[in-house]
C-alpha cells in the first residue's frame, strides 16, 4: 500500500468505522472459506441461479438435512 497518497474523507471514515464494527461483525456472523472444483462449481451456482437459491439457503438446507438424517443414529448408539 503507497502510503504517501492522502486519503479521502470517504476512506477515512470507511476505515474509522471498519475499526469500530470489526470485532462485533465477527462475532456476529461466520465465513466458511472453501475451495470447489471449477465443473462443481459452476454445476453448484446453476443449479441455485435455476431455482432462486441462495449460497446461504444452501448450507442450511444441507445441514438440517445431514442432521435429520445423522441424528437418529446418534440415539441408536447411545442405547
């Protein structure tokens, strides 16, 4: 970064308040930072471009369905 180039007022603020909101935001919300193959993922955002889904909806569609189905199996053993 070339810090002798002057700030704008709009960067300053940015930053002013990325300082401030950082930590809250982080606990707030969580990332997963994954790699796809390419041919999966286009395979992947077609399929959620065809039918109005959101990367969001996915995982949580995905989890409740893994944890229907991995539950009862976890009541099995533990009889």
């Amino acid at each position: 970064m070339d810090n002798n180039k002057e700030l704008t007022s709009a960067q300053i603020a940015r930053r002013k308040y990325e300082e401030k909101n950082r930590e809250e935001r982080k606990q707030a919300n969580g990332q997963f930072s994954t790699r796809v193959p390419r041919k999966r993922f286009d395979e992947i955002n077609e399929f959620l471009e065809k039918y109005n889904i959101s990367k969001v909806d996915l995982i949580y569609a995905g989890f409740y369905a893994l944890k229907r189905e991995l539950e009862p199996r976890k009541e099995i053993t533990k009889t």
